[in-house]
C-alpha cells in the first residue's frame, strides 16, 4: 500500500472537484485529488465521436441565471453559443395522436452550449492543475480517523491529511464509502435521501455527414411524451462543421440493450425524416443509472432535486476535518453546473480560513 500525505484530499475530479484545485492554485496547499475513473469530469462527458464531432453525453447547457458559472467561464476564456431550436419542432403528444408539427413561441430562456464541447471547462481547469495533484484510478473506499490525522484508503494508497472534501454525490458518498467515526444519525438520513440530479437519465446522440433536419423552420429539436426520444436537438458544432442530434431518451429503456434502442430511435426519426436516419456516422449514448461512479441504486422513493441544498451540507464534520461539496450541496442550483461551482467556492472559503491562508 503507497502512503501519501496531503493537507487537503479532494475526492472527484468533476467540475466541483477541478474548480476547488483552480481556486487553490495561488495558494500553499498540498492538495491531492482522488477519481475513481480514469477521466477528469464525473458527469460532464464529451464523447468524440466520427469526423471529430464532440457529443455531450452529461451535461450541456448553460443559462443565464447561472452567473457564477458564466464568470468562471469569461476568467478561463472559455466561449459559449446559443442552443439552436428553431421556430418550429415536432411534438408528440401522447400514443393515439400523430406526430405534430408546431410552432415554438419566442424563446425568452435561451441555453447556451460550450464552444468544444463541455469538456472544454474541464481541459482548461486542467492547464492550471498540476499533474502531481491528480490520482486516477483511486475510488476511495474508506475515511478513517487516526489520531489528528484522516486516513483516505483506496485499493492501492492511503493518504494521510488534516482535510477531506467529498465531491461525491451525497447518495453515493454514504453508500460507497466507510467512515469511522460514522457521521451523525440525522445527517445521515439526509444523505440517505438525497437526490442525485439525472443520475437515472440516458443521453443519446447521432452523428452525421449532412444536417438534414435542418430546414428554414426547423433545427432538429423534438419533444415527446411517447419516446424512445422524449427531447432531441440539434448537436452541430458552433463552426456548423459537424452535425449530431443529440438529447434524452426514456430512462425506462436502461435495461435494453444499446442496438434496442438505437433501432427504436431510428423507428421513431423515420416517421419524420425518412431513410436519411439510417446514414449515421455514429451512435453514441450513456446510461447513467448503469455508472456505479454516479449513483448506486436508492433504497427509499427520492424526488427529483430531493434535499438538494440542505442546511446539514453547509456544516462541516469530524471537528472540521470533513467537508460535504458537490452539486447536490449548494444552497442554490443544486444538481446543476452552476452549483457545482457555488459549492467549490464556499468549500474554498472554508478551507483557506481553516488553513489561515487568509
Ligand atoms: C445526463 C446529464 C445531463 C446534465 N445536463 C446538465 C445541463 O445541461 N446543465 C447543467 O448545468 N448541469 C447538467 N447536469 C449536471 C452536471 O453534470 C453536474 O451538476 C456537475 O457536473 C456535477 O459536478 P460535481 O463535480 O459536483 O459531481 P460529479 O460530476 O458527479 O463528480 C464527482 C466525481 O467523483 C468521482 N467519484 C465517485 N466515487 C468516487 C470514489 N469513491 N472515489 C473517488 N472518486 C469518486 C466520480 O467519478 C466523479 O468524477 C447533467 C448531468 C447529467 C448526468
């Protein structure tokens, strides 16, 4: 077993994790960072796919209200532009209708995409992590406390240090790691039912040589309530140089297999755009439900959003040496990219005071 020492362990390398280690970056802290995976992004994942055209299979798009995400992203000169849906879509609206085609009113709430591909966010927190702060491949499996010290273990190394921040989402954190002491009774509860935001969904995405649903009206955006596809949109890169849609099928169809569902997706496009579905370069999708790195399966009935923000996360534990970040943790935005970001920030804050850095 390799021993490490560390001020600050920081478990994930998602957007919470990789925004911790870039507002530490003119700090004295000997920081490390311990993924499970053998990537930086957790649920941001751009897949590159046929002809270099990036797929967003995690998240994607941004809004305006998510101010400190936006000013991250103009400090990192990262570019953002506009999800195209047209003024027209196709709807459909339940199993004894058709298909529809209907007009879209004026879209007062736009999204914005990241120029690259979300992952863009990611590879330029890298440019100011170093790389001997970044351990893949180390799913932490247990938090124990040793004299004044936690001991963070994973299958391979044991990192001594005075600060563990948990980037996990709160439902996995208290089901796949072992803590001693235990957390109290009633944070525990909480952590029981909080909800993993989009942990059940699935993100599927073609890819083309020719946008063919694109006409004067029309940009590939489609909304059903009968699916496989439930919400699709265009996918084209800003540069219009490779095309996809992409977007959110039934989470029910978990349990198919990846060419059952692709041939229902293929099904339900047809109705509309005819033979030209079957030229795809390239299908890519994700199960999220299936990535045990995300989420584990819930033991009790938990609401979309449920306990997202909680008071409990904003306490810290074990005598200040265990903090609760992630997404889920925000007091606002929770489960989005934005809460991400507010979570790194107030996590920050934390440890630089504790660490009297300020
Ligand atoms: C399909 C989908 C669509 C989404 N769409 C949007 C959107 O359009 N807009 C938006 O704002 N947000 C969206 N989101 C949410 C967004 O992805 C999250 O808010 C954000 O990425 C969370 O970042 P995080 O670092 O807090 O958590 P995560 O990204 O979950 O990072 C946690 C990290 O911890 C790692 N990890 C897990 N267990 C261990 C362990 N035991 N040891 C070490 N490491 C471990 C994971 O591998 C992961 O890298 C979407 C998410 C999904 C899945």
């Amino acid at each position: 077993m390799k021993e490490e020492k560390a001020d600050v362990v920081v478990i994930g390398a998602g957007l919470t994790g990789l925004t911790i280690a870039y507002l530490l970056r003119d700090h004295d802290v000997n920081l490390k960072i311990l993924e499970a995976k053998n990537r930086v992004g957790g649920r941001i994942f751009t897949k590159l796919s046929n002809n270099n055209t990036t797929i967003d299979l995690g998240a994607t798009w941004i809004q305006k209200p998510h101010t400190h995400l936006l000013n991250l992203l103009a400090e990192l000169n990262v570019e953002i532009f506009q999800q195209k849906i047209g003024s027209s879509a196709i709807y459909e609206p339940n199993t004894f209708s058709k298909g529809q085609y209907v007009n879209l009113p004026p879209n007062n709430e736009p999204s914005y995409r990241v120029k690259g591909g979300t992952i863009s966010i990611l590879n330029t927190l890298l440019k100011y992590t170093a790389p001997s702060t970044l351990f893949f491949n180390q799913k932490v499996k247990s938090i124990e406390r040793h004299g004044s010290k936690l001991q963070v273990t994973t299958a391979t190394s044991s990192f001594a240090t005075n600060k563990v921040i948990s980037t996990l989402p709160p439902y996995l954190f208290a089901n796949s790691i072992n803590l001693s002491p235990t957390l109290p009774e009633n944070v525990n509860d909480v952590l029981q039912s909080t909800h993993t935001w989009m942990g059940e969904s699935i993100k599927a995405g073609l890819v083309y040589d020719n946008p063919f649903w694109k006409t004067e009206n029309f940009t590939g955006t489609i909304f059903s309530n009968i699916g496989p596809v439930i919400e699709f949109y265009d996918h084209s890169n800003f540069e219009e140089s490779t095309f996809a849609l992409k977007g959110f099928i039934k989470d029910e169809l978990a349990s198919l297999t990846k060419e059952s569902r692709l041939e229902m997706i293929l099904n339900q496009l047809r109705k509309y755009y005819g033979d030209q579905v079957n030229t795809y370069l390239s299908y890519e999708e994700m199960v999220w439900r299936a990535d045990n790195t995300t989420t584990l399966p819930y033991k009790n009935f938990v609401l979309p959003h449920q306990n997202n923000g909680h008071p409990i996360f904003q306490e810290p534990y074990f005598d200040n040496q265990l903090l609760l970040a992630g997404t889920e943790t925000a007091a606002s935005f929770g489960g989005y990219m934005e809460g991400a970001i507010r979570s790194a920030e107030f996590v920050t804050e934390h440890i630089l005071k504790y660490l009297q850095l300020v």
